[in-house]
C-alpha cells in the first residue's frame, strides 16, 4: 500500500499497524477527552525514533471531526480538549511566563493558521500588576524568510533571550495524508517543531535542545500533497518524481472558514490551558 507525507504521528502509528515491521521502542494509548478521540504516542528509544522519523518526547493527537460538522457544543468541548491536553505541558505555577509564537505566513491562507491563533490568544505579560490572576503571556509572529529576511528560528531565539519565558508554544500548520483530517485533527507534542513543515520547506527545528527552554508544539494539518492523493488513488508511489506532481498541495474549497475556525478553537484552548479561564471568561477577553 502507497503511504504519502504526514507530519501526523498518529497516521505514522496507522503506517505501522499495517505493515509487519516489528513495533517497539514506543507505546500508543487510546482514550477519550470530552467526547473526542485522544491519541497519546510515547516514542521511547532509538528504534522508536526511527520508526516513526521523529525525536523521542510525547505526541497527542486530537481527532475533532465532530467540530466542523457543527455538532452541538462541538466548539466549546474541541476547546475545552485542548485546555486538557495542553496543560499537562504548562508549568504549574502560574507566575512563570510563556511564549506563545505564530508561525507561518498569513498571505497563503494554509499557511495562516499561527497568524491567525494569535488573534484569538491573550497578551497578558503586560498586565501581571493589574490582573495577577492571569499568567505572563507573550505572543511573537516572526513572519517567513521571504517576507521578512530574518530566519523564523532566528527572530524567536532572539525574543526567547529577551523575553526570558519558561515555556515556548509554536503553533504551525501541518500535512496529512488524508483530506478528512484537515482543519479537524489538532496534535500536540513536546519535541519542538521546523517551521514550514507543513507546507514542505522546513526551516531550522523551535526545539528546546535549539532554544534552552521547553517548546510545545501544536499543529493543525490544512494541506495534503497532490502525489499523496494519487498515490493512495493508484497504490502506485512515483508520483512524488512526477514534476506534475511535486510541489503541488490539496486543500479544502473552504479552507478560509476551515482554518479560523480551528484557529479560534486552538487559541481559547490555549487561554485556558494557561489561565485557568472558563470558556465565558475567554470570550470576554477576546470578544
């Protein structure tokens, strides 16, 4: 069977279970969160690092299909599911700061989901005097290379340095190999993230080993290749060479409305997971 690019580590999980690779080196629990179903990877070792191509660290993966189908309360428990998955990785005491950074390029609207996350995330590192009941948040967009001329990488190092915050969340769109995933599956890991990823032009890794703090990543799969989705089609894989093929991505005809969705959903969970805020209080803030 044709297996396409993912940056989705439940879909690599899939990969496995299909094939007769022996599995080990990490461990896989199911489980639910306000109804939705919950992925949680735990590489553990080299051969799980290998297995999967990615570093060894905690994936978890939502899979929030119920929320753009505008199922009842879809939106207030796909937020409220990823306050509770988010803040098993938040620093308990609520006087140590945060990053939260937008990656990404907002002129192409796959690519916007940080830009957009942003509008939805409290900026409260100015207001810990007036409100000590909301934790120091920051928030960065560092924009891309070509727009900017400055290193994604480059520009957040240079706010973490300044900044000085005990954790670092990057929020970036990703790749899936499969179009009922995307803008409905949120994943979260602590092993960092290369900007551009999702999009296939990954940059230099937002990592703690790069940045010395802690880096969540959270990732929303908007595009898929167009060779993924002919290879599936055909089970054949040399599509990817085929120059009518390469370069080219697949996206819903109503990505604009896909992407502020899941971006408004990511950015009050994010509030949540980091001020302790119910869902009302988020909507005061943020309007």
């Amino acid at each position: 069977m044709f297996y396409g690019r993912t940056d989705l580590a439940l879909e690599k999980s899939e990969e496995l279970s299909e094939s007769k690779i022996t599995k080990t080196g990490y461990l896989e629990i199911r489980r639910e969160t306000e109804g939705f179903t919950v992925s949680e990877i735990i590489i553990e070792s080299r051969q799980g690092e290998e297995l999967f191509s990615r570093p060894k660290g905690t994936y978890i993966t939502l899979e929030l299909s119920g929320f753009l189908k505008r199922e009842e309360k879809g939106f207030e428990r796909g937020a409220m599911a990823v306050a509770r998955e988010l803040e098993g990785f938040v620093p308990r005491e609520k006087g140590e700061s945060v990053l939260v950074v937008g990656l990404g390029n907002p002129a192409i609207t796959p690519d916007g989901l940080g830009h957009k996350t942003l509008k939805y995330t409290l900026a409260t590192r100015h207001l810990s005097s007036q409100f000590p009941f909301l934790r120091p948040v920051a928030l960065f967009e560092p924009g891309v290379l070509g727009t900017t001329g400055i290193e994604s990488f480059d520009a957040v190092e240079a706010v973490v340095r300044t900044v000085l915050p005990k954790l670092v969340i990057a929020i970036d769109a990703l790749s899936s190999r499969s179009l009922s995933r995307l803008c409905t599956t949120v994943q979260l890991s602590n092993t960092g993230i290369a900007p551009g990823s999702g999009v296939g032009n990954n940059r230099r890794e937002l990592s703690e080993a790069s940045l010395g703090v802690p880096v969540v990543a959270i990732g929303v799969p908007t595009v898929v290749d167009a060779y993924t989705i002919a290879g599936e089609l055909t089970g054949q894989d040399n599509f990817k060479e085929n120059p009518q093929y390469s370069g080219l991505i697949v996206t819903p005809k109503d990505i604009d409305a896909y992407v502020s969705d899941i971006a408004r959903l990511v950015g009050y969970g994010i509030n949540i997971a980091l001020h302790g805020l119910s869902l009302e209080e988020v909507d005061m803030f943020v309007g």
